[in-house]
C-alpha cells in the first residue's frame, strides 16, 4: 500500500470515529426522550424493508427507514443523521448482498458494537440466490423479488424482533400470518396476468440488472442495460448492442426505472429509432425503491402489483 493510500484511510477511518463520537455527545446533550421511550427501536435500509418491518409491527416499535422513494441502495452513502439513527438503533435491517454496498463499512462497526445488525439476506440459502459468477461468494442483491424469499425474510424479521420483544410475539404472530396470506394473494395475481403474456414476448429490458429474480420466478428474459449494480458505467457499445437485440427479436417494450435516471433508456431509445424500429409501448417500474409514502405504490404488495400489471399491459 503506498502512502498516498495509507493517508486516504488513516483520514476515512478518523473521520469516521470523529463523526460518531461527535453525534454520540451531541445526542447525550440535545436528546434524552428517545433513550426514555420503551419501545424497540429499529432500523431499516430500503424502502422495501421499512414497509416489511411496519406491515409487521404497526406502530408497535420506532421504525426509522434511512432511504426514501427512489432513493437507489447501491449509490446511498450515509449521512451525519443515519449514524446518529443507527449509533441509537436495538435493531438494524438491511439487505445485504452488497446492495447498500457504502454503508458496509458502518454496519461492520455497528455489529463490533454489540448492535444487532441484520441483513435480511441471511435469512436465504445459496439454492434460493442467484449467483453472478457460478463461485457460490457473489450473488444477484435484489432478492425481494422473489415472492418465495421475501416470505422467508418476513418469517426470519419477525422472529428476530420477537427475541428482543417476547411480551409482544402473539401480536407479532398474527400480523406476520396476515401478511403472508397477502402474499399468497398477491402471487395468485401474479401469475393469472403474467401467464397472459405470450413465451416470444416475454422480454423485459430495464435500466439496471434489477429483475432477475423476478424473471426466474415468472420465466421471463431479463437484460438490463446498466449491470447489477448502478455503480457501473455503460458505454456506447452497450447500448448499441442491446439496440440490435431489440430490432432482432422486435421486443416491443422498454421499461424505465424510478430509481435509476432514465438518461441510458433514452439513449438506447435513440438507438432503436435510428435503426428503423419504435417500440409500441413502455412503462416505468419500481426496481430499488418503493413509491412516495402513502401511495398504493408505497407499499411492496402495491409496488409489486403495479410491476406486473404495467408489464402486463406492455407485453400481452
Ligand atoms: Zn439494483
């Protein structure tokens, strides 16, 4: 390591510890009612499980979510506020898989501090995950997708928040058996729309590499423009391949994404055009992030019944 690097580290890390000692005195002054309330306090990453920890605890616990509607996981980095929420958490969620792959780092430190630090992820085995490159270490991160997974990660979530809440678990039980039956439902929705659509037209094309589980689940080819992760820069050559693509198989939709800026669909938009060929219809999905608070779409039952009705209508 040379010593421009060591430099670079030695700042991150004492930036880091200064942060949190100075949210952890500036909270012993300014704030003493939170550490009063009696109420398990949790925390959750993406939209997806602050929505999953409230449809099971109601307002039973003080549920902080970090992201917001259309906030992208894999860009997020944490800010002073989330450290001060997480220093003070009982409980954080996340996903893991290296999704909110900039809050890795402040995760470790939580859990080396005795903070129950989950990630959701865990609650999955190798045969439930997809693999990225066949070595059983690197898997596809967008697990919720799948209806199946996120029936186990409602199980594991509920279990982990009645060990530290025992005189709550009859409630706790009742509202996990009620969500999964909305699950069941929301599957049966699923598949009467989605066997709708013929085998040749089911072709999804997406911003980001968001789908797969989805795809797997519903036996639909996936290709995002964007990989796995939105880190990751696309070039001229991508789009221009996957222009071909769509000509060839005269794929008649295009999909946008409200977490993840529409500028290489437009892109890949212009390059279908330029050869010729339109596509007849479109639509914007939800891939990393749940709609605005309050809307149908707020939810990840409503979230994911506007996906499929939207790729529904698009590919039938
Ligand atoms: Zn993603």
């Amino acid at each position: 390591m040379n010593g421009k690097r060591v430099t670079t580290l030695f700042l991150t890390v004492s930036v880091s510890i200064l942060l949190i000692f100075s949210v952890k005195c500036r909270y012993d002054i300014a704030d003493k009612s939170q550490k009063e309330s009696n109420l398990l306090k949790i925390v959750t990453t993406t939209t997806m499980l602050t929505d999953l920890v409230y449809q099971l605890c109601g307002d039973s616990v003080e549920l902080t979510g970090l992201m917001g509607a259309g906030v992208d996981p894999h860009l997020y980095k944490p800010t002073e506020g989330d450290v001060f929420k997480i220093y003070y958490a009982d409980i954080i969620f996340y996903n893991g898989l290296r999704l909110e792959g900039r809050l890795d780092d402040l995760f470790a430190k939580m859990k080396l501090r005795g903070i129950n630090t989950i990630a959701v992820a865990d609650a999955l085995s190798a045969n439930d995950l997809i693999s990225l490159d066949n070595t059983n270490t690197n898997f596809d991160p967008h697990i919720w997708f799948s209806i199946n997974n996120w029936k186990s990660i409602a199980w594991f979530v509920s279990q982990v928040i009645i060990e530290s809440d025992k005189k709550n678990e009859y409630y706790y039980l009742q509202r996990l058996h009620n969500y999964l039956q909305q699950l069941d439902s929301l599957d049966k929705y699923n598949r009467e729309k989605l066997s709708d659509i013929p085998l040749s037209r089911r072709v999804l094309i997406t911003a980001h590499d968001a789908f797969g589980y989805f795809g797997k689940e519903w036996d639909i080819e996936v290709i995002g423009l964007q990989g796995i992760n939105t880190v990751s820069e696309i070039g001229a050559r991508d789009v221009r391949r996957l222009a071909d693509f769509i000509v060839k198989r005269q794929i008649p939709a295009i999909f946008t994404e409200t977490s993840v800026s529409d500028r290489n669909i437009r892109a890949l938009r212009e390059a279908v055009r330029s050869r010729d060929f339109e596509v007849t219809a479109d639509g914007t999905l939800f891939s990393d992030a749940l709609g605005a608070p309050g809307s149908i779409e707020g939810t990840y039952i409503g979230m994911y019944r506007h996906n499929v009705t939207t790729i529904w209508q698009a590919l039938k």
